[in-house]
C-alpha cells in the first residue's frame, strides 16, 4: 500500500476515528485504527459499542490495508509539519510514515482480523442541518443519567413523528426535551447511548450541511461529509416522560437567563454543598429573591422579574438548575412551578423548541 495525502486531512480523519477505538482492549488490533487505499483513504474505528469511519482524498498509487497502533499512528502525524504526507507499508508490516524532514518506520498489523462495521439496512431514515442536531444533542446530554442499574436511561430517546424530531434525557431528577420540525414524514423512535452522543456531538460542526440518520433494528448510523458513524442502540423500553410533564402551574415568571445564571452561580459560592444547602427561590410583587445559607454564611441576591400567578417560595439543588440555564440560548426564559414542592418547568418565552424539568429541593 502507498499513497500521498494532506497532513490536514490525515489528522482530522485520526482524531475522528479515534473517538471510537478502544483505549485497553484484550486484542491489539482492537486498540488500533484500519486504513485502506483504495478509491480513497478509509480509516475505521470500532469499539462494537461505536464505530466510525472517515474517508480522505489521497494520492494513491498502490491499493492495501493495514492496522496501526492508534495512539502511535496519531501522535506520530499530529507532531508533523503541515506538508504532504507520503505513507507506504513494506514487508512484515513495517510502515514509513515521511513529511518534509520527518521519517518514521512503524510495525503495523494485518488487517485481516479487524472487526469491519457492518452495512445496515434502510428500514427508516431522516435528515437533519447538522447545526440543529448538534444543539439538540447538547440540550439534552446534561440529563443522561449515570445509573447503570436503569440502563434505558443512559442513553437519549429520539423520537421521530408527525414531521417533528424530538430528544428526550432523563435522570429522576431533570427532564431534557428538544424538538425541531423535520421535512420527512416518517416515524421511529430509538434510544442511542450518552456516551456515544457526546462523541457524535463532537464531531458535528455549526454548519446548515444534513446529517441523514438511518435506523435498523439495534443500530443508528449518522452519516455526513465523508463521515459514517454506527451506534449501538438501547434495548428496552423508555419511559413515558409525557406523564411527567405538569400541566397546571401555581406561578410563572419571565426572566433575564444571564441574570439568572448570574445571580444562581453567586449564591452557589455559599457552599459547596448542593444536596445539603440548597438555593431557594422567593417570588413576591414582580421580585425574585435568590438566596442561600451554609455555616459560613449567607447570600441574598434580587432581580426583576415578570411574574403571572400567586407568591412562591421554592428551593433547588443549584446544579441542576445552572445544568439546565447554560444550554440556552435565548434572552429570555419562563420558568413555572406547579407547587413548592412539584416540578417546575423551563421553556423558551415563545414556543416549546424546548422543555426542562427540575424537581425541587424539600426544606425542612
């Protein structure tokens, strides 16, 4: 195998790659990356759970694959100049890596044994910008939860209908909902896992370019720009996260989100406590009173608010709360409490592009 391509090219196709080879495998070739020169140069990362592929153009003026050690290979073009990068595997493997002054020789191995991604079948598909996939992703990967004892509810719930996409996470304690309208008029659902999500929100750009999403039985593949990205998914059933959304509301006010964030992370630095000392809300005649109390001492912070409903006096973990504000973008939010003690929701002042549930802290 030989072939000539960008530096450029070489490492951005590395580092995407990378994201889904195993870093301690029991199997060599499994913590490697496979390339392939032909039409073009193809590089694939599989940990089974994820698998990516990501394809260059190259000068190529002979066909072959191997597998080369991927934190090797990667910190070896990573340090090289930006130049034109001349590849070529020798016998038993040996492979020469050359850029500018820079000469390397490392083993590789065959490629014979490394686990390919499988095609998939088109049962169903969608398209969406990457840009507006990428924000959905990022307001609802703060929700996944952790606990491995409820597995369905490591991973986040995409839910296709009625020409619109929705992300749904959930913890016990946060609800996260995305949505966005969808040319296709298809229907599906699958639940992909937070870890996977996190790597594929790292690979999307802010660019309006699709992203088409297709769907078989247990696996999601996201393809886009010479990208191919296959997922697992999770088995089982998710849960009704409608039934937990309330519909009637004691209070609502209208807030400035900076203010908010703001005047939130100042009471925070009261304690580093968030179970044990909580923040606590107090709405009265178009004020809300922020403020917190440790051992150490206290915080009382005021903003202007809007407020449609009667006075309300509620208390939060802080960090679910920043956890939920950080993700959004617009001026301004309506937050609404059911009760001192129910869920209280956040949506966008116009509109439901998005949802999310805190539930409140008891005070004794």
């Amino acid at each position: 195998m030989k072939f000539v391509c960008s530096k450029n090219d070489l490492n951005e196709a590395i580092s995407t790659v990378q994201k889904a080879v195993m870093a301690k495998a029991t199997l060599p070739i499994l913590e490697g990356i496979y390339i392939e020169a032909k039409e073009k140069v193809r590089l694939i990362g599989n940990s089974f759970d994820l698998g990516i592929e990501y394809s260059i153009n190259g000068d190529i003026m002979e066909e072959g694959s191997i597998v080369l050690n991927s934190r090797i290979f990667g910190d070896i073009i990573r340090k090289l100049p930006d130049s034109e990068v001349f590849f070529e595997v020798k016998d038993n493997f040996n492979t020469i890596i050359e850029c500018g002054n820079s000469y390397f020789e490392i083993k590789g191995m065959a490629s014979g044994g490394f686990p390919m991604l499988p095609e998939i079948e088109e049962e169903k598909k969608v398209n969406i910008p990457q840009v507006l996939l990428k924000d959905m992703i990022k307001k609802t990967l703060y929700a996944i939860s952790t606990d491995e004892n409820r597995k369905i509810l490591t991973g986040s719930l995409i839910e296709v209908k009625d020409g619109e996409f929705t992300m749904v996470s959930l913890d016990g304690f946060r609800l996260a909902i995305a949505r966005v309208l969808i040319k296709e008029n298809v229907e599906f659902n699958a639940v992909i896992p937070g870890k996977n999500l996190n790597e594929i929100h790292k690979i999307l750009e802010q660019i309006e370019d699709e992203i088409k999403i297709t769907l078989s039985e247990n696996q999601a593949l996201f393809e886009m720009n010479g990208c191919r990205i296959l997922s697992k998914l999770l088995n089982g059933e998710y849960m009704n996260y409608r039934n937990f959304i309330p519909e009637q509301f004691e209070t609502v006010i209208t807030v400035d989100t900076k203010e908010l964030i703001s005047s939130i992370e100042r009471a925070s630095l009261i304690t580093n406590d968030d179970k044990r000392y909580p923040v606590k809300f107090a709405i009265t005649d178009d004020k809300l009173m922020i403020t917190s109390s440790a051992e150490i001492g206290i915080s009382k912070e005021e903003l202007d608010v809007e407020i449609d409903g009667g006075n309300m006096t509620i208390s939060f973990n802080p960090r679910y709360l920043l956890d939920s504000l950080k993700v959004i973008d617009e001026e301004k939010i309506k937050l609404s409490f059911s009760s001192s003690i129910g869920p209280s929701v956040i949506k966008p002042v116009e509109g439901e592009r998005f949802i999310f549930m805190v539930l409140p802290v008891r005070v004794k």
